[in-house]
C-alpha cells in the first residue's frame, strides 16, 4: 500500500566525513535516480548537544552545499532543513508517547554519548529517536539508508510504526520501514583507533577525513593513521585481530569501486608505507572535486538557504495529510 519513499537525515554537527559519504551520502546519490526521495539536514537533532546559534546555522548550509556538492539534486530530490517543517518535532511528542523507556534505555549511541554522567544528559539526546521515527514516518517513507550505526535507531522505529498501528487498530498505517545498509563501507573506523567510528564529533581532527580537507592534510591524516609492524594481507581471513589494517582497506576499496576481496587481490601483500600512499591518492581524487563545489556553492549562501526554504515547502506539502490522518486517528 506504501509508495516506494526515500528518508535519510543528517545532523550538522560539524565537518562531513568520509564516514558519512562512503556510509550513507554517496548511497543516498545512487537512490536519487531510482526512487522518490526525501533528504533532511537534521539541525533539530543537533540541539541534543548545544551549539551556538551563528555556528548552528552554519553549518547546516554548509551540510546542504556539501550535500549538492556530492550530488544530490535540489529540483530531482527534497533537500532541506528539518526546521522548516515542524510537522516532524510534533509526530516525535506523538511517538514520545508510544516509545517506551525500556525501548529507548537500551539505545547504545545515548550510552556512549551521555558518557557516565547520565543524570546531567539532556532528555532529548535520550528520546532523538523517537524524533528520528518521527522524521522518517511523518512522510511514510518505506527505506532508509543509513550506516551501520543507526541500525538500532532502524529498529526503534520500526517498532513505533508497528506500536502505533496495533495500539490504534489502523493496520498499515505506518509503513514498517526498511534500513538499507548499502556499500563496502557501511561503517568507517576512526584513523587513530580501528575500533571507534570515525565521527564528525570526535574532538580529534586526526581521527577523520573530512570532505573539506585539502590534499596535503589527507595525505598527511592517512600517513600518520594507525596500523600494525605487518604487511597488508592477501586475504580477509587475513584481517582477524587487524582492525586498523581492515579499515584502511575497506575505506580504498569503497574509494576505487571495488570489493575488499579484489583491493587484496590488488594490494595485498604491500607494505603499509606503499599502500597508504595509493590510499591518499584515491581520497583525494575522489574529494577534491567536491571540496571545489562546495566552496563554490558557498559563495551564494542567500541561494543555499533559498534552496532550503523551497525545499522545506514541498517537504511540508507531502507531510501535512500524514499528520492530518495521526490527529483524526488520535482523537484530536
Ligand atoms: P555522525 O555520526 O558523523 O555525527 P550522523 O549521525 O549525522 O553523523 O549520521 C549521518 C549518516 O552518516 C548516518 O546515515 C550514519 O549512519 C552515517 N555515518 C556516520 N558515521 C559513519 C561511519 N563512520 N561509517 C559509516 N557511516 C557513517
Ligand atoms: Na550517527
């Protein structure tokens, strides 16, 4: 019954990463030709950690102009900023009502945010999901491509959707929406440390590329990134207990368009010095063409946030009969 939808968001939290590219925005790039799809600068979700206003706005035009820049068309595809649609803040007090705690007390991303000073974490960093489920449902999207990370908040929503049809006897009114965890590089580990995700909030810069990087500071961050004293291996098998070595490969595989098994069928075998080298030369070929647009696209702010402003409209436009129908069907 629900019409083959696209919804994926992203927080504008700071510099895009490749773990963000290679993990969702280069997927969210190859849907758009296939499928309807709605793409959201989620600077609502931001809020959960505290940014200054100026910074806040920011950089959600820069995430937008990163967006285009990567490939997202702003005529083709809705790109714009969850604020502009506030459809989604109010679904998300409706879910607050259908999540339950125990749902949300067992979300691994709040206990590695809140740290171990849970008490003074704000409740909206816990309840994000349930503003995640909503920003998704309130367009009955039915896919959402992700990193691996967010498989978990995938799951929640999902058991929203199916909550919400149960509770209010309205079969099918929610979709029970799908993750799609697409690529070789569904989750991109931090350079300084193979067993955290590279992230846009990590406060150390030398633990990521970010899509604004030039070519001397990604060659320089891929040079000095953590291995081992061994060569590379010829096999996966090969990558048992070699976090570091696993993630370097996976990263030049996605980058070249490949499969891990043909990068070692290629690599396999070099020294770390040699490969890190081939490594650098692919990151920057694939994102100095970005990088370019990008700061182009940045000259015109005004056109950024104009683009954003329509982009909001039509997101509205298809969100109003959704919640339209919630209200009716709770009563109010
Ligand atoms: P971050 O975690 O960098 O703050 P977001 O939470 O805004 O980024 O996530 C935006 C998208 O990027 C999500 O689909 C998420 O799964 C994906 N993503 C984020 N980090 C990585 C990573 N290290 N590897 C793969 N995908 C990632
Ligand atoms: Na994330």
């Amino acid at each position: 019954r629900h019409l083959h939808r696209i919804f994926s968001g992203i927080q504008p939290t700071g510099n895009l990463t490749l773990g963000n590219y290679l993990g969702a925005i280069r997927n969210w790039v190859t849907l758009q030709h296939e499928f309807e799809c709605i793409y959201c600068v989620v600077d609502q979700h931001a809020l959960t950690v505290g940014p200054e206003p100026s910074a806040l706005r920011e950089a959600t035009r820069q995430v937008a102009a990163a967006l285009i820049a990567c490939g997202i068309d702003p005529q083709k595809n809705v790109l714009f900023n969850q604020s502009q649609n506030p459809d989604h803040t109010e679904l998300a007090w409706y879910f607050n009502c259908v999540a339950r705690m125990g749902w949300l007390n067992r979300m691994t991303q709040f206990k590695e945010k809140a740290g171990k000073n849970r008490e003074n974490a704000s409740t909206g960093l816990f309840v994000y999901p349930n503003l995640m489920a909503a920003d998704i449902l309130a367009y009955r999207a039915t896919h959402v491509p992700v990193g691996e990370d967010q498989k978990q908040h995938l799951e929640l929503a999902r058991d929203i959707a199916i909550k919400f049809n149960n509770d209010w006897k309205v079969e099918d009114f929610f979709p029970v929406v799908e993750p799609q965890i697409l690529g070789e590089a569904t989750r991109v580990m931090s350079l300084r440390d193979g067993t955290a995700k590279m992230s846009k909030s990590d406060p150390s810069d030398m633990s990521r590329i970010n899509l604004t990087d030039d070519a001397d500071t990604i060659a320089k961050k891929i040079k000095k990134a953590k291995t081992d004293p061994e060569n590379l291996p010829t096999e996966k098998a090969g990558f048992e207990g070699r976090p570091e070595a696993q993630n370097l490969v996976t990263i030049y595989a996605a980058l070249t368009g490949t499969t891990v098994d043909q990068a070692l069928a290629d690599i396999g075998g070099s020294q770390f010095g040699a490969f890190k080298q081939k490594l650098a030369d692919a990151a920057v070929a694939h994102l100095s063409p970005i990088t370019t647009e990008m700061n182009r696209l940045l000259e015109d702010r005004a056109e950024i946030d104009r683009l954003l402003v329509k982009g909001g409209e039509r997101a509205r436009a298809l969100s109003a009969p959704v919640l339209k129908d919630v209200r009716e069907t709770l009563g109010l």
